[in-house]
C-alpha cells in the first residue's frame, strides 16, 4: 500500500517531466525593428527536428503591422491546436500555401498536415509513407513519396507521385516514379519530378519524371545527373536542379533543362535554392574533410543567359557567424533575403534578414533546423 501512495505522489513529477521534455510551448520574440512595407502579413518558417526526435514546429514571421514593430512567433502550431497528439511529428521536410490552406510534409510521421493559412489551425491531414515535397495545380496537391519505410537498400522501392484533393484532403490517384524522388516543378500541365536514388547508394538515380497531369502517367524520362535534390521552374518554362553527386568523386551541379534537354550545366554546389524573376538564389554547403568543416557558398543564376552573374551575395561579417546555411527565401515584393541557419543540427536554428543587396539587417531565434518558408498573403489572412 506505501508503495502505492509512493507512485500516487510521483505521478504528477513523471507527468510534468514528460511534458517538459516533449512540449515546447509558444513564445513571442519582439525584434524592436520597425515594420516596413513588405507586400505580406508575414512568413511561415518550417523547422525540421532532428529525426526520431518529434521536433518539427512551425514558427511565424508577423510583418501585417498589427504591432510597430516585427514580432517572431515560435512554435505557434502547438499554441493554436492544443489537443493534436505530439504535435506536428518528426521531421518537417515541405511547406506552401494553396489557396486559404496551408500544407506542411512531415516526412517520418508519414502524413500531410493541412491547416488554415490564416490562423495555423489544424484542418486535418492526408496520409502519405515517406513524403517528401508539395507542388499544386487545378484544385490538386501533388506529393512525392519514398513509397517505402527510412531504409538504406539496394532493392528498395520505387518511389510514387500522390495526387490529393485539396477540399477533401483524399488521395485521389497516384503514380510511379524514380527512386527516392524529391521536389516537383509544373510547367505546361506537365509535372517535372527530381529522383535521387538516395537509398540506392552508391546506384543512384540520374533521371527527371516528366508526368502528363491530365492523363496522371509518366510520359518521358530525362536522364539528367545522379542524386538529384532540388527542382524548379523559372518564367520561361526551363527548368533547373541542383544534384548531389556521390560526395566522393562526382562533384555537385546545377543543370538547366529546356524543351526536355539539358541546356546548361554549371559547376555549383547547390542545397536549397529559390527563383524569383530572372534570378536563381542559391546556398550551398559542402562538408570539407580537409579543413574539418563546411564550405558555404552563396550567388545569383540569371535564368535567362543560365549563368553565374553573382558569388558571395551576403556581407562577409554576417556569413562568419552563420554555421550551416540550410535554407533562403527571397521577397518577390522588395528582393530582400531570408536566411536559415540550422547552426548544429540539435539545438535551435537562426532567422538572419538582409536587404536586396545583401546587407545585414537582423536575426531571430528559431525552432530546431529551419529550412523551408511560405509567405502569407495580406489577404490569406483575411486584411
């Protein structure tokens, strides 16, 4: 019977060190800049977490003007849907904003958060094994799967492309692809999907899957590279992925693909990029086992001549302080940058801003490794 009494006692210490370890709760960070015209009510930041530590959080960048000043909200999903069972899951690999929903990838816990653009509030989700990345067309989301468990093997799955209903949230239809296949461009109602053949390794994939929407089949196959990562389209239609190598002897690159061929191919490591206008922003970053640490690259593509015409975009003060480079957003409105860094990959992250010509403005503490972001529209919100 004491032993009994004993555990009563200790019940709401082991509850209140459960929750403290898995529950961080929403904070609200006054940055003390003065709001400016942005063109948007503010930016939704996507953190990660480390695998198998059910850390993905989402963050929330206020820039509406509702305070004088810019607020960073941390952590907001678990404020706004207090009852969903650990939150948001492990591993936030994808976020976008399609119409008045917003849509996160959360790849380890196999599923598609979907929530209300304007107040993060949970809407539902759509169940997808080892997804991967969103695009969205017509009413549709498209998402790429792994089609199969986390597993490093040579007779691993082939990969799928699911095409989800945006009003039911249903799985509708889906299609096979490449191995391991990663981001989803749209362009002429063709689907253009990168396959790494990551699991595979050291065989890795080399080839795009260009998919026809209407029919929902594989039409071609653009052999491209090997371990193929990020892909999108530019104004003109071409479009551009970046590819890994083997970390080895096949050195990355970004390629630019026009009518169905491989148009130009440079000689750049690229892990996260985004275009906005004539230009292509990337970052990369590259482990140098020489030097014991990362090598950090930044610059500018101008899409229409497919070449370099910008190195080192950032100043040189600022990117000593950055650790690991993760993730950029560009405001299509002012041209401005926002920059991730994911510091040690297990402790939270950084939000760094800098102006169109690559001047420091400010930094913010974020959420465990930030990499993807997704602007909400002043009236997404409702204003």
């Amino acid at each position: 019977m004491r032993i009994l009494k004993l555990l009563f006692c200790l019940l709401p210490l082991l509850s209140s060190c459960r929750e403290d370890e898995y529950v961080t709760y929403m904070t609200n960070e006054d940055t003390g800049v003065p709001i400016g015209e942005s063109g948007f009510a503010g930016l939704y930041i996507l953190n990660e977490g480390n695998m198998g530590a059910n850390r993905c959080t989402l963050d929330f960048l206020d820039l509406s003007g509702n305070d004088s000043t810019i607020h960073y909200y941390r952590n907001i999903y678990a404020e706004r849907n207090p009852g969903t069972v650990k939150e948001l899951g492990d591993v936030g690999n994808d976020i976008g904003i399609y119409g008045s929903k917003l849509w996160m990838v959360v790849n380890c816990s196999n599923k598609v958060e979907v929530c209300e653009a304007a107040t993060a509030k949970r809407i539902g989700q759509a169940n997808i094994d080892n997804c991967r990345y969103l695009a969205f067309d017509n009413g549709f989301a498209y998402v790429s799967s792994y089609a199969g468990p986390v597993q490093v093997a040579e007779n691993c799955s082939l990969g799928r492309v699911y095409k989800v209903d945006t009003l039911t949230l249903q799985k509708v239809d889906s299609v096979v692809v490449g191995y391991q296949p990663e981001e989803m461009a749209i362009v002429n109602g063709k689907l253009y999907v990168a396959n790494s053949g990551g699991y595979r390794v050291p065989t890795y994939d080399n080839r795009v899957s260009v998919i026809d929407l209407e029919t929902f089949r594989v039409v071609r196959d653009i052999e491209v590279d090997i371990n193929m990562h990020r892909l999108q389209a530019d104004r003109f239609g071409q479009i551009w992925v970046s590819t890994r190598g083997n970390y080895y002897d096949v050195k990355p690159a970004l390629y630019c693909i026009s009518n169905n061929e491989v148009a130009a191919r440079l000689d750049l490591t690229v892990s996260a990029m985004t275009i906005v206008g004539d230009s292509l922003y990337y970052i990369g970053t590259a482990f140098n086992y020489a030097a014991g640490g990362y090598m950090k690259s930044f610059g500018i593509v101008d899409v229409k001549r497919c070449a370099t015409v910008a190195t080192d975009i950032f100043e040189a003060s600022e990117i000593k302080s950055i650790s690991l480079p993760y993730g950029i957003i560009v405001n299509p409105f002012d041209k401005s940058f926002y920059l991730m860094d994911a510091k040690n990959y297990v402790s939270s992250g950084e939000l760094l801003h800098f102006d169109a010509n690559g001047h420091f403005l400010w930094r913010v503490a974020t959420g465990d490794i930030p990499s993807r972001g997704a602007f909400l529209r002043k009236d997404e919100r409702g204003e």
